[in-house]
C-alpha cells in the first residue's frame, strides 16, 4: 500500500458558526487519516471558537484578514503539504484520493479542484463550468477552488500578500511563475450565497469588474471598499 502523504488544511473563519460544524465534521475522517486541521479565527464572537476546538488539531487567533489568517496556519503547520479551504467550500468523497495522487507526483508543485456551486439552476451550472475553464485557460485559481502548494514552495514566493482583496489570484500568479497548477478535474463544491444573495448575473459582473480593475492597477484596498457597498 503506498504510504500517505499528510498534509495541514487550513481554514480562515471570521463568524462563520453556519457552516464550520458541517466543514469540521466532514474533515474528521481526514484527521484519522492523519492529516492535520487548523482553524485560524479572525475575532470570531458567535460560538465559532467553542465550537471549534474539539473538532481540529489546532486553532489558532489572528488579525483579521483572510491573507493574514492563512499565513499564520501556514507558518504553524507541520506537514509538507499545505490545503487552504474555505469554510463553505466541502471536499467530495474522492478528495482523498485525488489528492494523494498529486502529492505523490514530483512534479507537482501546487494545484487546485475543479469547482461546483451548491444548489440547482441553469444559472449556476454555467457560472461553474465557466470558473473551471478561466482557471484552466490562465493557470489563476481562486479560493474557493481549495488550492494546495507545498510548504517550501509556498515560503518561496513569500505566502499571500497581506492585502486585503485579491489574495488568492496574486498567490496564483506568483506560483505560475514557479511552475502551471495541477489540475483536479473531482469538484470541491462551494456555497453559492454570495450569488443567491446579491443575484447571479450581478455577481458576475461585479467580480469581473474587480479583477479587470485590480489587472490595470487598482489597489485591493479601493477595490476591497466598492465589493463591501456592491455585496450590501
């Protein structure tokens, strides 16, 4: 049997007591495997923290901000392999699996999963098919796509930027640099509240107008402040 190949996944929450039982639970069986689960909380005060730490290998407090968060759970992590996952963003059965055979390759450097959005539509299919394509097409994968990296190559181009919007598609393009991202064609599936909540077609446009923008220039924390007004 080949021997596994542990790696820390490491979750940024800031209030976000609806969904971290259901993700936390479902990550059980990963620490049985032998991975390791690390929570980093951004000044949660709606249960999260109670709730949380009998479920995870360590929970970790720290300035608020996604970027920052996930840099601390990196730093304090003990496996070669990194996996940041967003607490509304669950693996499938086959993760494990599919996983495992990314690490197990040399090559690999870093990756991401293909994405569905929760729930049923026309709508939501489209926009899922369409993520997977754009990420495939330009080697960026966003948050929600559960990426993974390993350590020393993440500590290589320096882990997120410490800005407070975009994060996930600097940390991309800096590890494109490095080597195009591994593939998974298994789907993670994420929360489409952000689109049910502020519709479909204008999410769309807004986020393609915020990476347009942040492409020629504009810095994340202006950026940051129209997504805050837009998603009110």
């Amino acid at each position: 049997m080949t021997e596994i190949v542990t790696c820390s996944i490491i979750i940024p929450v800031l209030n976000e007591a609806d969904y971290l039982p259901i993700q936390l639970k479902r990550l059980q069986k990963w620490r049985d495997a032998g991975h390791e689960v690390i929570v980093v909380d951004g000044g949660s005060n709606d249960g999260s923290v109670e709730m949380a730490k009998p479920l995870v290998d360590r929970f970790i407090t720290a300035q608020k901000g996604r970027a920052v968060q996930m840099n601390k759970g990196a730093e304090l992590a003990n496996n070669g392999w990194l996996v940041f996952l967003h607490v509304d963003t669950l693996f499938s059965e086959a993760a494990l699996n599919a996983l495992q055979i990314a690490f197990h390759n040399k090559e690999v450097k870093w990756g991401r999963f293909d994405v569905r959005l929760s729930g049923n539509g026309l709508l939501l299919g489209l926009v899922s098919s369409f993520m997977n394509i754009r990420s495939r097409l330009t080697g960026i994968a966003t948050g929600d796509q559960a990426i993974f990296v390993r350590k020393s190559v993440f500590d290589q181009v320096n882990g997120f930027p410490d800005i407070v919007l975009m994060e996930d598609i600097d940390l991309s393009s800096q590890l494109k640099k490095i080597s195009p991202p591994y593939c998974i064609a298994d789907k993670v599936t994420t929360s489409s509240r952000r689109w049910r909540e502020q519709g479909v077609v204008k999410t769309i446009l807004m986020m393609w107008s915020l990476r347009l923008r942040y492409f020629f220039g504009v810095s994340p924390t202006v950026l940051a402040k129209h997504y805050n007004r837009a998603s009110k």
